[in-house]
C-alpha cells in the first residue's frame, strides 16, 4: 500500500486515526501493530510470515544475549547478526550470487530458483539489527514485551522505505509518548508536504525519466542525455524526501519522533558532504554499525580509505544485487577516496559555487548508473552525457518536455535547496513543530488538493526505494 495512494488515504489513514484517537492508551500499541502487520500484508501477504520470524529471531537473540556474557555473549551476536544477513542474503543476493558464480565458472553451480524480493526487508533488517548491536553494547536496555519489539520493526510509516529507525531513538516512545494537537497539527503539515513533493514534482519526472530511459543509449544526442540525467536526478530527491517526510509527519500523528532523512544534499560542496545529507539514516547506520567497527579513520590513511571501500562496497549492495550497483557504490567509494588524498586542498581553496557544481556533476553522473536499464547502457549514457552525441533525429530533447513539465523543472530545481538556502526563514518555517501561520496553511491546502486532483486522475505513480 503506499502513502499516495488512494486506498491509504481515503480508509486506511482515517480509520486508523479515528481509532487510535478512540481508544484508551493501553490498547494504543496494539492498535498500531495490527493495522502495521495489516498494512504489510496489503503488498505482500506471504512475506508476512518472514518478517513475523525476523522479529521473533531478534527477540529470542535479545533475550540470549541479556543472559551470557565475555565470548559467549560475542558468539551469540555473531550468530544472531549471521542469521539477519542470512535472511537478507538468500531473499536478496542468491540469484545474484548464482548467475556470478555461473560467469566465473562456465556452469550452474546454484540451483536456478525465483526468488521475489520482500518489500522493505533491507529496512526491517537493518532496524532489527541495530537493536541486537545496541543491547550488545549495552547502550539500550533488554526489551522484554515481544509485540513492543515487533511494533519497533513493523511500524507501517517506516516499514517498507525508511527512515532507518534505531531502536534507541524510539525505545522510551514505544511505552510512552504524547500525542497532543501540536504534534498532530505538525505530522500533517509534514505529510502533505511530503505528499505534494512525490505527486506534484516527482511523478511528472518519474514519467518523463521513464520516457528518455527508455531509448537505446545509442539512439540519445547529449542534450537529451542531460535531461534525461536531470529528470532522474530531481525524481529520485523529491521521490525519497517526500516518502521521508511522509513517514515523519505519520510518526508525529502518533507521537512518535523519527530521525530526519534528508537535509537539502544537492547544496553540497563535496561528495562526503552530499552523503551527509543524503539517507542520513542509512549513512548514520553504516558508519556506527560498520565504517567505526572496521576502525573508521583512527588507524593511518590506508586503513581509512579501505573502511571507506568497504562501506560504499556494501552500500551499493544494499540498493539492489547486481553489478549495476556494485559499480554505484564503487563511484562513490573512488571520489570519497579522491577527496580524501588528492582533491583534498584543491576543493578547500575552490569557490563554493565552483565545488557545489563538482558534487553535483558527481551525483548527477552516479544516478546515471543508478538508473539506466543495466550497466552497459549506464556507461554509454554517461559517454551520450560527455563525447558530443547527435543521437537519432527522431528523439529530440524537445520532443521530452512541455510548458508544464518546464514549468515543475523549475520549481523543482528551485526548491530542492536553493530557495530555502536564500530565504532561511521560510526553511525554519517548514520545520516548524510549534506553528504554522495562516499563508502556510493555505499553501498546505492547495498542495493538498492539488495532489488528490493528480491522484483521482491516474498520475503515474511508483515509489522507488520500494525495490530495496
């Protein structure tokens, strides 16, 4: 079920509202499991059983580790965090794994089998994850209510595209929290921002993005090649934020503070930077669960650079199991390490336009692998983007835009950080928790309708992190 459908919004939503509203607080969290579980199974009813059994292994693997200690305690989080990466592995990486492995040896090795990917398993699993580390490292306490657990890992506004919640950011919220007027007035206003960011500005690129993918990198002239790049690049931010923002804003209806996703990444000066500001919640968890314990940057340089390999290796795995992403990661990994040594001073003594126009270059050029139909046709998009390329008559960059889609490329270019960027005030306005002025709320109106009109009328409507 995704958040801009009509299903959630017109039932799902208000039914589960009213009743949350209704209901005496014991029976609160319980409400919110089942309508989670519910939501869940909506999408993918025969994976239900699987996440059911990713939390009962990480409720069982809690209660092992509150009761050893020394080595035995290690080995049990070692079993415990196996067993999660086991899980991810065969639904996520087995096909991967067999087609390599049949390249490399010239024979199936692996049983061919089709395995479907259960939606928002790299997000439970990294949440669930993440609270056998911390009690192992005795940061958060033992949770002994099993459907508090499973309310943790199964909370329907993260569930299946994030934020990536920790259990230590939400563990006092799951017993207590207030959901007052304030609070609610605030997760609205969030939601239909968020809302408004993925029908208004992300559906009209995700349809003109498909369009230009679509052709034979062959056939695509350097201009179009750019637009193309440039329609992805604004889809994918307001796609994700938006989802973001909408997971925010249903916490707060309910009372609960999730963790920001998203902090304007396309003004950044340089690609570190950007993935500061970018899936702050999948950067944040790698870099406590995986960059620190590897040694994060206190052992020499070498050692350093190689974390850093490691971790872009790993996450461009966690997007998607093929090279495709393997070589998104590895993008990210060589500039990471080049600003690291040699571009180091040249990028502190550059203009800040000057490095902001690098990183964007950068990323533009990594969601060009991201995107393309393979990576073959990535590579020669980026060579289309690069060496001049007349491309086939027929497909002119003209033919993939109109006054409205010019009209929202614009805006979009404008508002993913730039306007907020030069008028401060408006950014806090839009964060604002405690109030929301008369102006705003007539913008939030309109947002809101307008998104329901696009709705109702069938606009194209896919949710993109939903295939990680």
């Amino acid at each position: 079920m995704l958040f801009s459908s009509l299903v959630f919004l017109w039932l799902f939503l208000p039914l589960v509202l009213i009743l949350y509203r209704l209901l005496p607080p014991p029976c609160k969290n319980a409400l919110l499991l089942a309508v989670s579980l519910l939501f869940y199974a909506w999408g993918e009813p025969k994976y239900i059983l699987l996440m059911l059994g990713s939390i009962t292994l990480n409720y069982l693997g809690g209660l092992l580790l509150a009761r050893l200690r020394g080595r035995a305690k290690t080995a049990a989080l070692v079993l415990v965090v196996a067993a999660n990466l086991a899980l991810l592995g065969y639904y996520k990486y087995y096909s991967f794994a067999g087609d390599t492995l049949a390249a490399l040896l010239h024979r199936q090795v692996l049983p061919v089998r089709e395995i479907a990917l259960p939606l928002g398993i790299s997000f439970y699993t990294f949440q669930a994850m993440s609270y056998v580390i911390d009690l192992y490292r005795g940061s958060i306490k033992l949770q002994k209510n099993w459907f508090l657990l499973a309310l943790y890992i199964s909370f329907f506004p993260q569930l299946v595209a994030g934020p990536i919640v920790r259990y230590s950011e939400v563990e006092t919220q799951l017993r207590s929290r207030t959901a007052d007027l304030t609070g609610f007035c605030y997760g609205i206003k969030r939601f239909l921002y968020g809302l408004s960011k993925k029908v208004i500005l992300s559906n009209c690129f995700a349809a003109r993005a498909d369009e230009v993918f679509a052709l034979a990198p062959e056939l695509v002239s350097t201009p179009l090649a750019w637009l193309g790049a440039l329609y992805y690049t604004l889809q994918i931010y307001y796609d994700f934020s938006g989802y973001s923002d909408m997971a925010i804003g249903l916490g707060a209806m309910f009372g609960f503070a999730f963790p920001e996703n998203f902090n304007y990444p396309y003004l950044s000066k340089t690609v570190s930077e950007f993935w500061r500001r970018w899936h702050m919640t999948l950067s944040g968890w790698f870099r406590e669960y995986l960059y620190i314990p590897l040694g994060g940057s206190r052992n020499g340089q070498r050692r350093t650079l190689f974390n850093l390999f490691v971790v872009f290796l790993a996450t461009g795995l966690w997007h998607g199991a093929n090279w495709q992403f393997v070589a998104w990661g590895m993008w990210y990994a060589v500039l990471l390490i080049l600003e690291r040594t040699v571009l180091k001073k040249p990028l502190e003594r550059l203009p800040a336009p000057v490095t902001r126009l690098y990183t964007l270059v950068c990323v533009v050029c990594g969601w060009v692998l991201f995107r393309a139909p393979g990576l073959r046709a990535g590579v020669l998009w980026l060579k289309a983007m690069w060496l001049p390329a007349a491309g086939f008559a027929a497909y002119p960059a003209a033919r993939y835009w109109d006054g409205r889609t010019l009209l929202l490329l614009a805006a979009g270019l404008l508002l993913c950080g730039p306007v907020q960027a030069c008028l401060p005030r408006l950014k806090a306005a839009l964060y604002d928790r405690q109030r929301t002025g008369p102006a705003q709320t007539v913008c939030l109106l309109a947002l809101g309708f307008a998104s329901l009109v696009l709705l109702v009328s069938g606009t194209y409507n896919p949710f993109i992190y939903f295939r990680f």
